[in-house]
C-alpha cells in the first residue's frame, strides 16, 4: 500500500476510535473521508473546511486534511496539521501514525521512528505504522552490517523483533547478524523462528546449519544441509556444505561423494577441491593432494589453506625449501591460520633456522589457545557465494 493508502486508512481508523460532537461531526467527516477514499479531494477538503470554520480543534478534521496536504506533497502543511492535532489530543493514534508515516514519505526515517512507535504504543495494533517502523529498522540495520557496525545492526534488529515476532524477515536478518557475530545459539533460535514461519525457507536452514556447524553439532547440521539440498539440489554450496558436516562427522566416502557432487554443479569454485585435497592429504595420498591444491591455487593463488596444503605435501616429501616458500605465503596470506605457522615452524627446524621455528610454532600455539578460549571449531563452513564463485580465504 503506497504512504497516501495508508494515511487514508489511517483516518479511517481514526473514526472508528469516536469523536466530539457525534451528531454534527462525525457523519460530515465520515463524508470527507469517504470522498477521499473515492478519491475526490476536493469534495473532501471543502468538506474539512467548514467541520474546521465551526470546530477549529476538531483533531480528526485536521488529520484528514493532513492527510490530504501529505498526498498533494504539501508536507510542510501536512506536518503542521498532524502537529496541531498531536498538541490538542496527545494520545491520538491516528494523527501520531499521520505524522511518522509522512516524515517516512519525506525520507526522513529517523524522525518518523518517535511518532511511529508513539502511536503503536497508543494502538498496538495498527498493521501501517508496524510495517513503517519495520522497515525503517531493518533497512538500518542492514547499513550498519555494511559498515561493519554489528552491534549497532544487531540492536535494531532486536527492536523489530519486539515489535514483530512473528515477522520472518526480521527472524532471519537477526540470525544472519548474530552468526557473524559469533553468537551461535542466539543465530539458531533466530533461525529456528523463520523455519517455523516459514518451513521452507532454504536461507534460514543453510544459517541453521552453519550455527550447529559452528557448535560442533555435527549430526544436527549434517541433517540441516540435507534439508536445504532437498530444496536445492542443483545448489553447489548445499552439496558442499553436506560434504563438510559429513567430513567432520569422520564418514569420508560420503563427504567425498558430496565434495565432487558440489563440483560437477560448479567447476570453477575452490572449496569443495580444498576439502579434497585435505582428505587426500590426511590419507597420505600426496599425488593425489597436489593436484586437488593445485586445482585451488589455479583459481585462487592466494588461497591461504590451499598454500598450506601443498606446503605440507612438500615438507612430506621433504622438500623443505620450496615447503618454506608456500608456508611463508599461506602466512601473509591469513595470519590467523595456525597450521600455516604450525606447519612453517616445522620447516624451519628441518632448514635449521632454530629461532625463526620456535618463533613460529609459540604463534601456532597462542592462536590454537585463543581458538579454544573462544569455543570456535576449526570446521568452518562459507556463504553459498563463496562456493560457487573463485575464493580467496580458505575454509579453516
């Protein structure tokens, strides 16, 4: 419904409530805004014309015609006439929506926000100033995440919550925020109230999925991703996502399965190829690791868990030197990624460069240490578009 739809229905409403004078009032206004639902604004201001000549504090009169300024974009008018009625009868829901529902019409979003929620607090009911409000909020929040302003984000959305639970938008625009703010169980209760919203929703089971992914319930997970390939099956990352749960629950055959699945749907990404080489490597299968990692670095030279990888088929074949290269580059790479340093102060004690090894493995073990102050799994899963499209930060 378009803003002046909604001022219309917002003095419909109005009338509904009760006004002064019922005998002489309230037909001819019920007449003015029955002209202006037909949409005849004219017969509908002469009317509020002469209810206001006789009754200048007539506050239904004058939200009406405020009504009428806000479609004409007369917002200056407009504003004056919701104020005057606001200052002659404070509690009036109608003129409080009138108001915050034209400053929205204005673009100005943050002055709407007090007039809105004055009038919900008045009626808590009125579905226009609910979704107003609504929407100013989640379009904030959504900015802040932009900026990388999560606790700002995190807050509105918290907000909208309160005014709508049962809005499922809102529900999984929370949970996205919270997963990547680490708040793993506040994500999957967010999640879990879009699915009951909305059981379909593939979006909220892949967010599920990586919350009980991150909290090492890997059964859990296992068994949402294949909800969200059931909705999917053609979705590269969905496969991939299977294929990590399954991989963490130590059931390789099928995670390879569902590795080389996310494959043949999209060639071109990284990570299913990542995990391949992984489990070759982990099998002892250097051949056959080199050329999954190799498959990664062709796409992604910069990819820090690929570099790793063929680092450590190298330092397997010991070939320490050209070990130390890629190492040094996984580094610079991701700093953050202990088994590059793990991996790179080995190296360096078999090159026997004793103080750059030790300096080496004490920041392996630090972040290893930071990792399990902050509950993180090591398992880490990505956004469907980092599957399908070349990446550059590896899955840890």
């Amino acid at each position: 419904m378009c803003i002046g739809g909604l001022l219309i229905f917002v003095a419909l409403l109005g009338f509904a409530q009760g006004q002064s004078s019922p005998q002489a009032i309230i037909p001819t206004v019920r007449e003015a805004a029955a002209a202006l639902a037909a949409g005849d604004s004219n017969q509908a201001e002469q009317k509020l014309r002469a209810i206001l000549q006789s009754s200048p504090y007539d506050v239904h009169a004058l939200n009406l015609l405020g009504i009428i300024r806000a479609q004409q974009k007369r917002e200056a008018e407009a504003e004056a006439l919701f104020r005057q009625a606001i200052a002659i009868q404070p509690n009036y829901a109608g003129a409080q929506a009138g108001l915050g529902l034209l400053y929205v019409q204005m673009g100005k979003d943050q002055l709407a926000i007090p007039p809105l929620q004055e009038s919900l607090r008045l009626d808590p009911g009125r579905k226009d100033a609910q979704a107003a409000l609504i929407s100013i909020w989640r379009s904030q929040a959504h900015s802040a995440a932009q900026h990388e302003d999560l606790e700002k984000s995190l807050a509105l959305l918290i907000q909208a919550r309160k005014v709508a639970p049962d809005d499922p938008d809102v529900q999984y625009e929370l949970g996205m925020v919270a997963l990547r703010m680490d708040l793993f169980p506040d994500a999957m209760w967010a999640f879990d109230q879009t699915l009951k919203l909305r059981p379909d929703d593939s979006r909220a089971l892949y967010g599920l999925g990586r919350a009980n992914l991150a909290l090492a319930k890997f059964d859990e997970a296992q068994r949402t991703f294949e909800r969200y390939v059931q909705l999917r099956p053609a979705d590269a990352s969905g496969h991939y996502a299977v294929g990590v749960s399954l991989q963490a629950l130590q059931r390789t055959a099928g995670a390879r399965t569902e590795f080389e699945r996310s494959i043949a749907l999209q060639p071109q990404q990284t990570e299913s190829y990542f995990q391949l080489g992984l489990m070759e490597l982990d099998a002892g299968n250097l051949v056959a690791a080199e050329e999954e990692f190799g498959h990664v670095l062709t796409r992604a030279p910069q990819h820090a868990g690929a570099l790793t990888g063929m680092g450590r088929v190298r330092f397997q074949d010991k070939k320490y030197s050209e070990s130390a290269t890629l190492l040094e580059k996984a580094v610079v790479s991701d700093s953050r990624l202990r088994e590059a340093h793990y991996y790179l102060g080995l190296t360096d004690s078999r090159l026997g460069r004793k103080e750059e090894s030790e300096k080496e493995l004490a920041i392996a073990n630090r972040i290893e240490h930071e990792e399990v102050e902050k509950h993180q799994n090591i398992l880490k899963i990505v956004d469907p578009d980092q599957v399908q499209l070349p990446a550059s930060k590896p899955s840890q």
